[in-house]
C-alpha cells in the first residue's frame, strides 16, 4: 500500500511538473507527451531502484528505451504512411503495429535478452 501512495505522489508531482515544462513549448500537445511518460517512467525507477536494486532497475530502465525507440519508429512510420496514403489513421496504425514489433523483437535480441 505504501508503494502506491509513494507512486501515486511521485507520479503526481512529476506528471505537474512535467505538464508545466511542457506548457511553456509549442505545440501544445506535446504538454501531454512530457507529463504523462517521463513521470511514470521516474516514479518506477525510483521504486524498482529502492526495493530491487540498481541491477533490476537497469535492466528496466533498457526495456524503457527500446519501447522508446519502437514507439519512435512506429509513430514516424504512422506518419509517414498517413502523409503518402488516403489511409484512414486506425489503418495506418494498425499496419504500422508489426513495425512496433519488429523493433520491439530486435532491441530484445540484440540489447535485453542477454542481460545480467
């Protein structure tokens, strides 16, 4: 109970903090993009690093990038697909999602799979 009261403050306090560094940049919308991962993904480090150790938390903090990388990647090709096509989004997305995979798989193969 008292790792989600920790999480659920941390992550307010970030997700704040993070809203109002992304309030100050244009477009707005990228408000959103600094408030909601960047708090998470600190608020879990913190606890994985106090309860598990720094080699757990590294290792989570890898998986972190490499689903940072393919969301990259997905959302660019989205992007793309969507610039290029008449494609509905849903569609694009969806076509795109075994890009997401693909990279997903390779960052594991090539970055995760053989960590302590």
């Amino acid at each position: 109970m008292t790792d989600l009261l920790v999480r659920f403050a941390v992550g307010g306090l970030l997700v704040s903090a993070f809203a109002l560094l992304g309030d100050l940049f244009r477009p707005k919308s990228f408000a959103g993009t600094f408030a909601a991962a960047p708090s998470v993904a600190l608020a879990t480090m913190g606890l994985q690093l106090h309860h598990d150790g720094a080699a757990t938390a590294s290792l989570a903090a890898r998986s972190m990038v490499v689903g940072a990388v393919a969301f990259f990647v997905y959302a660019n090709a989205v992007a793309i697909l969507l610039r290029r096509t008449s494609d509905r989004p849903v569609v694009a997305a969806a076509e795109c999602g075994v890009l997401w995979f693909v990279v997903v798989a390779l960052g594991w193969a090539l970055w995760l799979r053989a960590a302590p």
